[in-house]
C-alpha cells in the first residue's frame, strides 16, 4: 500500500504579526481546499492512503466529510483513503512530533507538510529520511516554499509511488544543532537568534532593539523575518555548504532597513558579520534574554548559560517539486490513454 502523510499546522499563520504588522492569515476553509486539491492529485497519482492527524480546528474532519460527499456524488475522481492517526491532540508542539514519528512507523513514503518554519522544523526533527513537500502556509516563511496545492499532490504522489527517485528530485538541507549547557535543543532550519527580551511571551520577534547575534543557514534574497536581514547584507544560497552569523549593534554605522515581517520595515544597526562554514562550533555565553529557533522565542536564558549552535549538512530531504513534475513529464506518467 502507498502512503502519503500530511501534516498541516491548523494555527500556522495566526501569530501576533496580525497585529504589530500587516501579515494576512489562512482560513481553515482555504486550508481544506488547499488538502482537498493535494488529494485530487495524489489520487491522480495512484496513492492508496493519507495519514493525517485529527486537529481541533476541524480540518480533518472536514477533508473526511468532503470526500465522502465526492464518493456519494459519483464525481470522477480516484481519491485516497484517509486515515487518522490514533493519538490524543491537545494542541502543543509535541502533538506534531507525535503525529511525525506515526506516520514514520506506519511506513509513509512521503511527507507533505503546511505549515511556516517552525512546523518544518519540528516534522524535520521526527521524519528521518523520508523526504518532505515543503508548503508555505505561515507567516515569515523563508524555509517552505509557495505552490499550487494540486501540483503538489502530483509531486508527492509521484515520489511515493516511486515514479521519481529521491537520487533525482530530493536535496538535503542544512539545520542548526543547539545545545544550551550540554542539553540538546530541536535544530534549527533556518535561523537562530540570541535576544535580550527576557521572556518567551508571544514568541514572534519584530523589535529589532533586542536582538545580539543571529545565525543562518541560508540567507537568499527576496525573503522576509529575519533571514531578510542576512540576505541583505550577504546573501547564502539554500544549497551553499555555508552559513552566516550576523552580531547586531544599534549604535553602528553601519544599519539596514530590513521587512521583519509582512508589511513591517525596521531599521537593524549591523555591528559584524562573516560566513561559517559547515561542522564549525560557535558558542555563546549568555548574559540572559532568550533564544530563538526559526523566528519563535523558545527558551529563557540565564547569565552564564553556554550556546552551541553547530552548522550542519544532515537535514531533511527535500523534494524539488519544479524537478518532480519535469520528470512527470519526460516519463509520461500522465500521459492520456
């Protein structure tokens, strides 16, 4: 039997950002036609099965409900089956990692996942190899990317029916391992910041004033949160075996004005900045704040706490969805009759 999981964040995109800038929000009707359309070619495909976790927005209950309504219709459409993961929901982090670490033991062969960076940095810490269709439903995305929901169903229909191989269509991305006094942190995909905000509370960052250091894996122009501010000062490809590490300083002659969010231009003092390399170790000693993993604050630092964020080429395997549908069609697995 071919499976597909799909992992979608019901609250990705309902942040603070609504309120301090001009970021635009998703419905839970837009994210059921978005899966809705995922199935539609998945089904195309010959997928047999969706995993999918029963949230408390009503999202699954509704794609459940639809497909139904679609079998009762007669409508011609070859649709998987859907089937819930069995696990309670209480509408934490962990509830993804739980869901993840399902879908892997249940023998998926491809993950897709709706959400901004921290859904993707959560699913990528539970999925091993099995790779991801990265689609952007949050707010400061610099890690997922946007595409139709339809051809996204193709796409991963296609590399879990084995009609693309991993060898041709899948790269592996770079993350951040983290420690903070020997423990170990869930890595980073994109960024991580050192900031002298002194509690987690809301977990968005937009007030430049509180930011000291940050690291990136990638920095590429055209992005927006903090990524943004790395991309303008030097730019990192995503595929690059290199990162960057940016220290800030209000007083510095050297500023930006930087987008930190949809709609919200800040001014950002630049007091150094160089690349790292992959495997290189940075440590920070902290002087209190907190610290942030892909644009959210996680945890309270106190003086004396030691930070060591490692750049690293392990990440998850990604599916290029562009690189997907060009070997559809040059194998002409949709091809009519």
């Amino acid at each position: 039997m071919t499976r597909v999981g799909i992992l979608v964040n019901p609250s990705a995109a309902r942040d603070i950002r609504r309120l301090v800038a001009r970021a635009s929000s998703m419905s839970v009707t837009d994210r059921c036609a978005m899966i809705h359309r995922m199935l539609v070619g998945m089904g195309t495909m010959g997928v047999d099965q969706v995993l999918m976790m029963f949230d408390r927005a009503g999202i699954g209950g509704s794609i459940a409900s639809e497909c139904k309504d679609a079998v009762k219709r007669g409508d011609d459409l070859r649709l998987p089956e859907i089937r819930f993961l069995e696990m309670p929901v209480d509408g934490v982090p962990e509830d993804t990692l739980k869901a993840v670490r399902q879908m892997r033991e249940s023998g998926v062969q491809t993950i897709v996942v709706l959400g901004g960076d921290g859904t993707h940095r959560l699913v990528a810490h539970e999925c091993g190899s099995i790779p991801l269709v990265c689609v952007s439903t949050g707010t400061n995305n610099a890690f997922p990317q946007h595409y139709e929901a339809t051809v996204v169903g193709l796409a991963a229909g296609a590399m879990a029916m084995g009609g693309v191989s991993m060898d041709t269509a899948c790269r592996r991305s770079k993350r951040f391992a983290c420690t903070i006094d020997d423990a170990p942190q869930i890595p980073a995909l994109v960024d991580i910041c050192v900031t002298t905000e002194q509690w987690v509370g809301a977990r968005a960052l937009w007030r430049p004033e509180h930011l000291q250091q940050l690291f990136l894996t990638f920095a590429e122009p055209g992005a927006i949160g903090l990524s943004a501010i790395g991309s303008l000062i030097q730019p990192v490809p995503r595929w690059d075996d290199a990162g960057l590490w940016v220290e800030f300083d209000a007083k510095a002659d050297r500023s930006i004005h930087a987008p930190l969010a949809p709609g919200l231009m800040k001014r950002v003092g630049i007091g150094d900045f160089r690349k790292i390399g992959v495997g290189q170790k940075c440590v920070v000693v902290a002087t209190g704040g907190t610290i942030a993993f892909d644009g959210e604050k996680e945890v309270e630092l106190s003086a004396g706490n030691r930070v060591e964020i490692t750049l690293l080429q392990d990440g998850p395997w990604i599916v290029d969805v562009a690189t997907v549908m060009r070997c559809i069609g040059e194998a002409g697995l949709l091809a009519a009759g």
